[in-house]
C-alpha cells in the first residue's frame, strides 16, 4: 500500500554554502559572545551530513539566538548572516526526520519555536516557504500515534501537549501580516489541515485537525482588523465541514468542530456584520458555545442565509452533496441533516450552481438512502425554481457528455408539482421570447432549442395531468412555432449552430417529439395517434409540405372534440396579436403561417367559433398587412371560414376591405385566392348585413374581367355572376343600378370571350340583370341571341343609357382579346350615330379613343374604326346642309347602319 503522501519524507539534502557567501563577510563585532558563538555552531552544522539530537536541539537554540540578535537591529536582517531560506528548509528537513511512530525527543517542539523565532525577523518568508514549513509541521504531529495520559506515560503526554502548542505557535506566526493576520495564507494553511479532517480515518488525527483549526480561528478572533479578508473564501467549504463533523460520533471530534464552528461564526460576524448589530450576533453565539449540535446548526443555517457570499453557499452545499454519497450512514445522515436545516427556510442567492449540479448528477447514483434521496430532490427542485437557465444548461452538458441516458435529475424536476410548473412556464417564455430577438447574447441562457429538449424530458417523466392542463395551450403553440421556425428558411442556420454543440440532436425531430409527448401527458392519445395515422407527424418535418401537417394536427384536435380548442384558439390570437410588435420578416411569415392554419382548422368547431371577439378580428386584420403571399393565402382562407359560420360572419367587417385589396396583389397566386373567397361571400353574405360590402365589391370588379389570365378572369366573372344571383329587386338602389348598368356591355362582349368557360358564365348573369332592371323583352334576347343582335336590341330599347354604354365601350378598347375590341368599336360606332348634339358633345374623350383605335395592330379593329369615322364625317355634313325650321336642334333618327 502507498505511504500517505501527507506524511512522506523528502529526500536528504546537502547545503552547499553558496558563492555568494563568505563566512568572513559578515560583521560580528555588535554581536555578543553567545551571538558570535552561535553563528559559529549554526556555520559548521550546515556543513555537517551526520548529527545527533543533540546537535540539532544545539542548532535550532542557536538559530533562535542568531535571530534575537538580528531582531534586535535597527535595520538587521538574517540574510547578513546566513541566507534564510537555507536555515528554513534545513528547519523543515529536520522536522520531517523525526520519527511519526513516537514522540521522544525536543526536536520537533523545538524546531517550530525555532520557525516562531525566525518569522519574527527579515527578510519575511515567502508564501511558498510558508506552507512548506506549514506541512511539515502539521503531517508530523498530527501522523503521532493517539496518546492517553496516564501515570507511566505523564512524560510523553506533556511533551505532546508541549508540542502540539509550539505547532500552534508556528501556524499563528507563519499567518502574520506585519501585525495582522493574512486571510488569504490562513485559508491555504486550513487547506492544508483540513484533509486531516476529511480525509483521514484515525479518530485521533480527526480530533486534532478539529482542535487546530479552532485555535486557529480563536486566534483570528483578536483581531480587529484582518488583512485581505476580502480573498478568504472558504468560509462556505470550512462551515459545512464543521458543520458535518458537530455530528461526528467522536465526542473530542465532535466538540472541535463545534468550537471552530463557533469561531468561525464570530469571525464572519465581527467583519461582516453590520456595526450596531454585531454586539447582539456576539450574545447569542455565545449563549451556544459548547451546546448541543442542533444550536450550532441552528446558527450555521443563520450564517448560511445572512454572512456568506453566494460561491460560499455553493461550496457549503457541495460539501453536504459529497457526504451524503459516502458509505457511512452517519455522514449521509448528518449531511441531510444540516441541507435540511438551512433549506428550511427560503433559500438565499446561489453560486456557483453548475458545479452543484454536476456533484449532484455524479453523485446521484450513490445516493442511496431514503432521507438522502429525499434532501436531494429538494435541493435540485429549489435550484431549478430560482437558477433555472443554470440548472437545465447544466443537465444538458452533463448529459451529452456523458453519452448516456441519466434520466433521473429530470424525474425529479418532474416531481414536484408546483415547480414542474414554475419551470415548465420558464421554459415556455424562453421559447416564446425567441422570434423577438435574434441578438447573440454575451451571457448563457436556453436557447430555444434547449428550452424544447427541456420541455421533452421533463414530459417524459412522471404523469403530471393536473399541472399540464394549465399550460398545454400556449406550450402547443409555442411548440408548433418551434418547429415552423426550424423547417423554415433561417432554420438551416440553427440546426448548423446546434451541429457545432457537444452532441448532435435532430433540433426538428426534438420539437416534434415534445409536441407528441405533451399530447400524450395531457391524455390526447387518440389524438396524436389520428394524427399519425394520417401521415401528420411526418408531414411537420417536411418544409414542402409543413402546413399540411399543420392541418392534419389541428384537424384531428377538432375532429375528436379536444376540449383545448376553444383556450387553444384565444392563445393563437394572443400569440399573432403578441408578434405583432416584433419585426424578424422571413422569420415572422413563417411563425404566422402555422398559427393560421390552425385557426381555419379551430374555426372548423362551432364552440370555437363562438369565442370570436372582435380583438380577434382585429389582429387577424392587421396581419394582412404582411406582405408574405403564403400567409396572406393563409389569412384569406380564415375570412373563408369566418363567412361559413353565422356567430362569426356578423364580426366580418374589419376584414372585409383587406380581401378587396388583396384582389390587387401583385402575386398571381394571392389576388386569385382573394377571388375565389370574394366568391365563397358573395354565396353566403345575406344582404341584410352586408350590403355595403357587396356594392363595394360589385363596383371593384370591372377591371378585373378584362384580366389577361384566363383563369383569373373566370374566378372574377364567377364572383359577378354569384352576385347577380343574390341581387333581387328590393336591393336595388341607385349606385346598384347603376353599376349592373356599367356590368352590362362587358356582360355582353364577353359572351365572345376566348374562354368557353367565361362565355358561359356571362349569359345567364345577362338574363339576372335582365330580371333585375325589369328587361322582360331584353331577357329572351340574352338568352338565345348572338353578340350582334344582342347589342343592336340593347341600344335599341335603352336608346337613352347611349352614353353610358360608350363609356364602356372605350373602356374595353383596351381588351387583350381582339373579337372584344372589334365588337367594342363597332358598338361605339353605333352609340356615337344616335346621339343629339348636345350629347355628342360630351364625347370628345370617346372619339379620341375611337381614333387611336384605328393604329390597333389588328387590321379588322383599325379598319373598323375607320370606317366609323367616315360614316360620322358623312352624317355631319348631311345635318349641316338638312334645313330647319327652328333654331334648335333637331335630335337624328336613332338607327344602325
């Protein structure tokens, strides 16, 4: 078995007197003869190899003379005379010579008085020299053997008790700053001493390392200024372990700790309590000195919330977390013990909170006993309430560190309820707080792809029902959200940043499984299970195909009657409403377009629908300010359901003119969208609310039938003729007539239309608007006759509406289709012959657009045109050279030629 390293003895050194120093150098005339004659003694028993006690106890008084000499100068120093760290390591060699099996000889007591007496002098050791001599001090008094006094050993007992006190001696002077204590070498000297406490298995070692601790911080408590006590920072380590070992079965152990604990506490609270209170802190230690273990717990947990910085109740903690996975049932029991005892009452700022949760994940599976078990699952709970980014982040790294699945630390969080609670809504905020800010952060915090691996794990864990109820809504969406954001177009960046972590996890695949995981925690099994056997699941991680999934999720959540779709909606809209305010582009479309499928889904069930506010309405109308074609698309299909359902088509208002306006979209694909659900309200809008609206809409459509896609004028003369069909008499007032008046050459020309499908549409919107305006005559003409003959009984019986006609003649002069301009101009040629003087001249801007009809790249439009002008040209002169028998004018026979 290897030697305890604590007690091994360095090699033998030989001094070879340095160049530097010549014996005669020195000056020894201001000294005394038993000065020079030490000086003397000490020169020749460096240079010795084989010395006795004798000469060694001869040594170290002569060194003690030499240094009094020295003291005793004004400006003296020991490196006149001998260099001074020959003499301490020479001090430090013969300590560590002196056998650590008995104790019988002076040397060892003497060769600590001896460091005393040369700390006392210059120049000062340094720290290096400092814990050397301090170790050796300490390993060869604290390795003797235990000692009981008794009347045939009162020798051995004295000279133990004489040196342990020179020891104390040694460690007090070697922690002086000119003439105060150095906190920072105090704590390396504890650190030096207290694996004697810790480590050590022999009773009598433990009880010593107690005891010299004690005096040590007794001593510390004269003082009343300390030097650099700014740096001390083991108090929490130091508390802690004393604190275990008030507990220890050794009753002199025991009452060591207890006193050093006590003067811990007084030390901390003459230097870090306030003044006036530190009097009354004084009175009450002291009505505890030397009590029972439960005081000096009581006051160790006070100290815990009030004089430790937050990295000293860390390492308090951890020193209790590491006992407590010890084999010793006494040392897991007094660790629980003193956790439970300072986490009774509400827990102070924490540091250092990563390292307690590894020592918690590491130690975790050692942790066997039940009150053990109990204290731990305490600790992490109350850690993951107020250092909840700490605690996750931690578990994580430590997880994929590790490589393999420790699910335990998660059942644990998962446990207790109203902290599964607290940290299941932290994580939701992390999640949600994401889309408003993409700025890389200088400190650590969960990412959203954290904050979802989070959410799963702890789903995965015990069935807390009840606790998911509450937040399954917004922890739904944000979710969806989640994995909208990660099969969109940014999402290859994440998944490249999350590439580069510790260990690979799909990011998408997490999201979708956490969605699984809360529908089965919230009992949705038949749900989910819907979902998947459509494909939805699958459907979520194609970005081709993700809003289909969308659906097929929602849908199976409103087809099996989730009693969430009604707080599910409301949370939709407070999110869209929410995103509002935040302004990531590409990122928000992508954001939004989950959310509005599933609102055309949710609007699917009638308990949904009767939740609508106009708050609602409101938000959903003031994203069609978004300029994204496929959540416009989207938002135009929500309007779609909205008009299906009559709780909701009565708050359709606000919505309304955004549907008009996308009827002018630059995209193709979305001004279509908007027709084809102008056409779904024009088929289900009753008049009696809506009237302004489909007036509205009846005078926008005009510029649309003259559409150069085929399959956008059809969609657009589809929403004409729906609404012809519901237009009845009664609703006829005048800005109605009027526009199915200016609807009516369109109407007609458009029965020659290219499009079969648009021909066919236009005859019996024809015979609507005869039925509207009361044309019995003009009806049986749109039904059977062709364009031409049609025209001419037009013109014919509404002789008096000529002008208006014109007017749409020339608007259809600018047609694509060439039958239609050709039918326009002729048509206008005829409107222009019947009309009086007067009217004709109002029609300087018609003949303008006749005249540069006749450039038209089709030669029988142009030559069309031409011909008009001639007639108009021969007419006019037939009128000028016609006599009259009045001044007035006299209005031309109506006719066609």
């Amino acid at each position: 078995m290897d030697p305890d390293p604590r007690k091994q003895k360095p090699h033998r050194v030989t001094f070879v007197r340095s160049a530097d120093h010549d014996p005669r150098s020195p000056n020894l005339m201001g000294l005394r003869q038993s000065e020079r004659e030490a000086y003397q003694f000490v020169q020749e028993f460096l240079e010795q190899e084989q010395v006795s006690d004798s000469d060694k106890l001869e040594f170290l008084r002569a060194v003690e003379t030499l240094s009094g000499a020295v003291r005793a100068q004004a400006n003296g120093s020991m490196n006149d005379y001998f260099p001074k760290i020959i003499l301490a390591k020479k001090i430090e060699i013969l300590i560590l010579e002196e056998s650590t099996e008995v104790l019988t000889s002076y040397v060892h007591q003497q060769a600590m008085l001896c460091v005393v007496a040369l700390s006392q002098v210059n120049p000062p050791f340094c720290s290096s020299q400092k814990l050397d001599l301090v170790n050796a001090g300490v390993s060869s008094t604290f390795s003797l053997p235990l000692i009981v006094p008794s009347l045939d050993r009162k020798e051995s007992a004295s000279l133990y008790i004489q040196t342990v006190q020179a020891l104390e001696d040694m460690l007090q002077a070697l922690i002086m700053d000119g003439v105060y204590p150095n906190m920072a070498l105090l704590q390396r000297v504890l650190e030096v001493i207290l694996p004697w406490l810790t480590v050590s298995e022999k009773a009598h070692e433990q009880s010593r390392a107690a005891g010299t601790i004690s005096r040590m911080l007794r001593f510390i408590c004269n003082f009343p200024e300390l030097s650099r006590m700014e740096e001390f920072s083991t108090s929490g380590t130091l508390m802690g372990t004393l604190g275990l070992f008030c507990m220890n079965s050794s009753c002199e152990t025991s009452a060591g700790a207890s006193e050093a604990l006590h003067y811990l506490f007084k030390v901390l609270a003459l230097h870090r309590s306030e003044k006036p209170k530190t009097e009354a802190v004084l009175k009450d230690l002291q009505k505890h000195f030397r009590g029972e273990w439960l005081a000096s717990i009581q006051d160790l947990a006070m100290f815990f919330q009030k004089y430790l910085t937050p990295e000293e109740r860390a390492d308090l903690m951890m020193v209790s977390v590491e006992a407590m996975s010890r084999d010793s049932r006494h040392d897991v029991y007094a660790a629980s013990e003193l956790l439970r005892m300072i986490l009774k009452c509400s827990v102070p700022e924490i540091g250092k909170v990563p390292e307690i949760i590894q020592y918690i994940y590491h130690n975790m599976s050692s942790i066997t006993e039940p009150t053990a078990q109990e204290t731990i699952r305490k600790v992490l709970h109350l850690l993951a309430q107020s250092h909840t980014e700490d605690v996750i982040l931690t578990l994580f790294r430590m997880q994929d560190q590790s490589q393999r699945g420790a699910c335990k630390p998660w059942e644990i969080l998962a446990s207790f309820p109203k902290g599964y609670e607290m940290i299941m809504e932290y994580l939701l905020q992390r999640l949600i707080a994401h889309p408003k800010s993409r700025e890389p952060s200088s400190r650590r915090e969960i990412s959203p792809l954290i904050a979802t691996r989070a959410i799963h794990e702890l789903l995965l864990g015990p069935s807390r029902h009840i606790e998911v109820q509450s937040f399954f809504c917004p922890l739904f969406m944000a979710l969806l959200l989640q994995v909208s954001c990660l099969v969109g177009e940014w999402g290859a960046d994440i998944i490249q940043e999350q590439r580069l972590g510790a260990q690979w996890v799909d990011p998408v695949s997490s999201a979708v499984e956490a969605l699984k995981a809360l529908m089965y925690s919230a009992g949705y099994w038949d749900h989910a299970s819907y979902a998947q056997q459509l494909g939805g699941w699958e459907l979520l991680t194609s970005p081709e195909r993700h809003s289909e999934g969308v659906t097929l999720l929602t849908r199976a959540m409103v087809s099996k009657n989730c009693w969430h779709n009604r707080p599910l909606f409301s949370v939709a809209v407070r999110f869209l409403q929410e995103l509002d305010h935040a302004n990531h582009g590409t990122t928000l479309m992508f954001m939004t377009e989950p959310l509005s499928v599933s609102f055309r889904q949710l609007l699917r069930s009638p308990e949904v629908a009767v939740t609508v506010d106009e708050v609602a309405v409101r938000v959903l109308a003031h994203r069609f300010q978004c300029e994204e074609p496929a959540t416009v698309k989207l938002l135009l299909r929500l309007v779609e359901v909205f008009a299906k359902h009559r709780d909701m088509a009565r708050r359709l208002h606000p919505l309304q003119h955004h549907v008009l306006s996308c009827c002018s979209s630059s995209d193709r694909d979305t001004a279509l969208e908007a027709f084809r659900v102008l056409r779904g309200l024009a088929e289900t809008l009753t008049w009696q609310h809506n009237s302004s609206f489909l007036i509205q809409l009846t005078f926008m459509l005009g510029p649309f039938l003259e559409e150069e896609s085929e399959q956008l004028r059809l969609t657009a003369f589809e929403v004409c003729a729906s609404l012809l069909a519901r237009v009845k008499r009664r609703n006829l007032v005048f800005p109605l007539r009027h526009q199915l008046l200016n609807l009516t050459v369109p109407l007609v020309l458009h029965l020659g239309d290219v499009s079969v499908s648009v021909a066919q549409i236009c005859r019996p919107a024809l015979c609507h608007v005869a039925t509207i305006l009361g044309w019995s005559k003009l009806k049986a003409v749109f039904a059977e006759k062709d364009v031409w003959t049609i025209l001419g009984a037009l013109l014919k019986q509404e002789a008096n509406k000529g002008p208006q006609f014109l007017k749409q003649c020339v608007a259809l002069f600018k047609s694509p289709q060439v039958p239609i301009r050709q039918q326009a101009v002729w048509f206008a040629g005829q409107i222009l012959q019947t009309l009086n003087v007067k009217e004709a001249k109002e029609t300087e801007e018609a003949l303008a657009a006749l005249r540069g009809m006749r450039e038209d790249p089709d030669p029988m439009t142009s030559c069309l045109a031409t011909q008009t002008f001639y007639i108009l040209d021969a007419k006019e002169k037939v009128l000028l050279h016609t006599p009259t028998s009045c001044l007035c004018s006299r209005r031309p026979r109506r006719g066609c030629f």
